[in-house]
C-alpha cells in the first residue's frame, strides 16, 4: 500500500504541480493512514471502508489533532481514493460520499446498556485466559482507558481497595480514573486466580500478560476485542475504542457532568468530549420532554 501511496505523490508532482508543502503534508497524512490500515489488518485499499476512515479519524482526534488537521487528513484520502479509483486501481471510492470539514457528523459506535452486557459475557471462564479476556473488557469498560493505556498498565497503578486506578495517558500525563465493583470483582479474581501462573514465565509488572507472560500489544487486544464481539453476535464495528465511547456515552446520559467525563478519559479539550453530547440523542430528547413546555 506504501508503494502506491508513493506513486500518488510522484503523481501530485508530475502531473498536478502541488507545492512540495502540499505533497509533504498528503504524504504525512496517507502514512499515517496506511499504517493504521495495517493495524486494523486491511491488506489492500480495496479492503478499506468508510468505518475504516472514521476510526482513524476519531483516533486522530483521541490525540488531540485540531479540526482543520482532519479536515486535511480526509481531503488527502478522499484525494488519494479517487486517483485510485481513476486509475482503475479502486473499484470504489467508500470516501467519495464523506463530507469535509463536517467531522462532527463522524461518530463513534457505542453500545446498548444491553449490547455491553453480552459482549463483557462473551469470553468463556472455563477456558485458559477466558478470565484475563473478562477482565480486560471490564476495565475497558468501566475505566474508559485508550487500549494503549490498558496495554501499559501496571500492578502499582491499580488500587484494588479505593477502586481507582493510576493512568499514564497521552503526554505522559498522570490521572486517576476510578472503577466499578465489576470491574474490581473481575480483576481481583484475575490477580489472584489467573496471573500468578501467567507470571512464572516473565516479571513483567504489566497488569494482563499474554500467555508467555509478556506484556500484551495493542493489536491482539483489538483482535481479541473484536473476536468477543463476533461471539456476542453484535452487528457493531466493535473495538477497544468502542467501549471507550460507550463509557463515555453511558455517564453522559446518567447525568455526569461533561467536565468530569473530560477528566477521566483525559481530553486535554473539552471540545474534544463534546462529541457525546451528539452522541446521546435520548438524554436530549428526555430533557426536552421534560421541560419543554409544549412537548
């Protein structure tokens, strides 16, 4: 994918004479594309999707790019995809209908209160790591981490008996992010029943180890999340960040207060966080029907 990326911009500079600035940025963006297309196991453009181009987008945005750095990642793939297409390389161009700079209208896909409760059932506990897996989704779920935070998290970061936990977010900045009972039931049961054997092969100090008993990677995580989805039977696009959105989502629309949702997920905007209030379409309604005069 890398090559004809490559191809584009020598074409960018042949045949369109975009300033060496413009080819350098689209360059920029469709790397960073294409590496994670590689992360989602896309083999081939011809594989990608417009869900593909809205997560990397929102994951773009999770880092904390501004809009108009989006609007721009967009215009370079919308670009890229039609010349693609034009060259008889693409036999669609999934970008061609997606709209720039409107980002807000690209939304992330939450779960019902319903649809979480299937998927955090989904692993098998009689099967080996079937309750590191359970866990690992409880946090996921009741902490909102990125997968990247999960991944690096720590036996001294973790405060079993306050429900809280020690977060290394993006910037290398420190938060506190609490937890549930659930997710403290499940992790006490992994700590004390399934680690311990997974530790006699390493001394890795990271939480949830893999089988070898090394720390584990950001894409088996997403793999694993994704499989638990399948098994769940959720017609969603379902990944790591989806339960991230979802527990996000679900403390708007019990009332918590976006400033405190901004805090623990780490948004060093609040711009950023506003996006849930898009997202929670009921809790509006709600409100509207509850004090609206005329409703």
């Amino acid at each position: 994918m890398q090559a004809l990326v490559d191809q584009f911009l020598d074409f960018l500079a042949l045949e369109r004479g975009l300033s060496p600035n413009t080819r350098s940025a689209y360059g920029t963006d469709l790397r960073e594309f294409v590496r994670f297309l590689y992360g989602q196991k896309a083999g081939s453009f011809g594989e990608v999707t417009r869900r593909h181009i809205v997560n990397f987008l929102m994951e773009a945005r999770e880092a904390g790019l501004r809009t108009t750095t989006l609007a721009r990642r967009l215009a370079a793939i919308k670009v890229f995809l039609r010349y693609l297409q034009q060259e008889g390389m693409l036999l669609k161009d999934v970008a061609e209908t997606m709209d720039s700079p409107r980002l807000w209208n690209l939304l992330p896909d939450t779960l019902t209160t319903k649809e979480t409760e299937r998927l955090l059932g989904a692993p098998d506990l009689e099967k080996p790591l079937g309750l590191r897996d359970r866990a690992i989704l409880e946090v996921l779920y009741g902490s909102g981490l990125r997968v990247s935070e999960l991944a690096g998290l720590t036996l001294d970061q973790i405060h079993l008996d306050e429900r809280y936990l020690r977060c290394i977010g993006k910037g290398r900045k420190e938060r506190i992010v609490p937890f549930g009972d659930s997710a403290k039931l499940w992790l006490q049961r992994y700590l004390s029943e399934e680690r311990p054997r997974l530790a006699r092969k390493s001394q890795s100090p990271a939480v949830f180890l893999s089988r070898r008993g090394g720390m584990l990677d950001r894409r088996t995580l997403w793999r694993s999340v994704r499989a638990y989805a399948r098994r769940a039977g959720l017609a969603k696009d379902v990944h790591p960040h989806t339960l991230r959105h979802t527990f996000a989502t679900h403390l708007l629309a019990n009332n918590a207060p976006l400033r405190v949702i901004q805090e623990m997920l780490g948004h060093a905007d609040i711009g950023t966080t506003q996006i849930y209030t898009h997202v929670d379409s009921s809790r509006l309604k709600s409100i509207h029907e509850k004090f609206h005069p005329r409703a």
